[in-house]
C-alpha cells in the first residue's frame, strides 16, 4: 500500500467539500442552485433557510460570521464611531454649493450652505480617527484600538477614512435598508460586514468597544447612543468612555438636566459623557480612561 496518512488531514469533511459532492446534478446542469428541493441538503437550501421558522439561525449566523472574521485578523477592540450618514466632506459640500449658487435656486442654497456648515464634522471625524489609529500602532497589540462605524457615508465614512488614511486596519457594520447603501470605500474589505438585523448589528457595535464617539445625528445615532447610555448605567456592559461630539448640537438637541431635575436620572448619571468639540481632547479622554 502506498497511502500515507497525514495526522494533519481531516477525518469528516467540512460542509463546504461536502457540498459540491451533494448537489443535485440536474441543478448544476440548468444553473439554478436555488431551486426547491426537498432532498437538498438543509444547509445548501437557500429557501429553507429563508423561513420564518429558521429566522433563529440566521440570528445565530449573523452573530457568528463578524465574530470569526473579525478574531480572524485580531480585531479585539474598537472604538465605535457614530453620527449622520448625511454630512458630506467640505469638497463635496463646497461643489453643491457652487452649483446651487450657480442655480439660483435659493431653496438649494441654504441646503448647500448647512451642508458647508456641517462639513466640519465630517472632518473632524477623519481626524479623530488618524489620531486613534496612528497612536495604537505604538500599542502592543493586545492594547490596539481599531475605528468601527455604521459602515455607511458622512461622518460613517470620514471615520473609517481617517483611519484608512493612517494604514490601520478599519471595521463597517453596514445594515440592509430599503434604499441602496453599501460599505464605504475606507472599509477594510476583510472587515465590511452586512446585517439584516438591526439587533444583531447592535450587540456587535458593543461587543468589541471600549469606547463611543457620537457626532451630531439623526435618529439612528441617538438609538445607538441612548442604548449603550442605557447597558452602561444598569449595568448589563461595563462602563466604556462616551464622548458626545459637537457641544453645541448635543447641549441643543438633549437637556440632560432636565431628567435630573424630574428624578429620572441621578446626577451621577451625567458623569456617563464627556462633551467636546477637540479630537485630540476626545481621544485624550480614552486614553486617560484605560491609562494607555
């Protein structure tokens, strides 16, 4: 006999070897692998797996597929940047205003001169993030920080930008939604994920973090906010710095006081965040935080 054995090999094969050997050889034929079939194997039987009654386990392949991916590449903690997919960079921002000048259109106008406006943040964000990623190469890697977004555009972006631009490693968290979006293009590609779940999604912004910066936004981002403000202050996650971004909108937008004053929060409850408008200062805060 000349087969040798290799201790290495594995002994049962992988579903992935497996699935070819299996498949329907008049699906292969007509090209259409998607075909009901009730002798299909229930892993390789995209129908099956789309039923409500299997809903638990795509739950459990949203978690799974980020969390492998991401230990992968050794990715164990990030800070999670927030704010509105809307802010553009200040040259795309100046080229709408330059058009809508151009236009007349006065409706135009003063939408393109808030966009100018708000284009600061998108760079301040793109800062913030050099900042974080250029300082955590000096870290020893179990102690790195890595930049994680919503994966989308604006502030999303200028995040993810910022770090890309440093030549770290950076995380999206994209969602599917009934208007197009995908993963912006300063997303590592290894590291651009996909949710269907918005609950999913969620829990992994959390399960890496070890800090959260939130940049003027809309809805989404006060979710995503008042839900870590939420794990932290009952205790179901351990205290992470918070940093809300752009005095001015969050000390506008959310009188905090005003939950002290009526009881439903305690004083204490206010040492949660920091305000700040300096991404040095921002950044200063996390490291105090860990004493990196």
């Amino acid at each position: 006999m000349n087969q040798t054995n290799d201790i290495t090999e594995r002994r049962i094969p992988d579903a992935k070897t497996e699935l070819p050997a299996q498949t329907d050889a008049q699906d292969l034929e007509a090209g259409d692998l998607t075909r009901p079939e009730a002798y299909r194997l229930a892993f390789a039987d995209p129908e099956f797996l789309l039923r409500r009654e299997t809903r638990g386990i795509r739950l459990q392949l949203e978690m799974l597929k980020p969390d492998l991916e991401q230990q992968a590449v050794g990715i164990d903690n990030t800070i999670v940047v927030y704010g509105s997919a809307r802010f553009r960079a200040p040259e795309e921002a100046q080229e709408l205003l330059d058009a809508a000048e151009a236009s007349g259109d006065e409706a135009l106008i003063d939408r393109a001169q808030l966009q100018v406006r708000n284009a600061r943040y998108y760079d301040l964000a793109r800062q913030f993030a050099r900042l974080v990623a250029e300082d955590s190469e000096s870290l020893p890697k179990e102690e790195r920080l890595y930049i994680c977004t919503g994966g989308g555009p604006g502030i999303m972006e200028a995040a993810n930008r910022g770090a890309y631009e440093a030549g770290a490693l950076t995380v999206g968290l994209n969602i599917t939604l009934p208007h197009e979006q995908s993963g912006n293009r300063y997303i590592s590609p290894e590291l651009n994920f996909k949710f269907h779940y918005f609950a999913l999604r969620k829990m992994h912004f959390m399960m890496r973090a070890k800090a959260l910066v939130a940049f003027p936004g809309g809805f989404g981002t006060l979710d995503e906010l008042f839900e870590v403000l939420t794990l932290v202050q009952t205790g179901k996650s351990k205290r992470v710095p918070i940093v809300l971004f752009g005095v001015d909108y969050w000390r506008r937008l959310i009188d905090f006081e005003v939950l002290v004053e009526e009881g439903t929060i305690s004083r204490a409850d206010l040492d949660l965040f920091h305000y700040t408008d300096d991404p040095q200062d921002a950044w200063d805060y996390i490291q105090d935080f860990y004493r990196l």
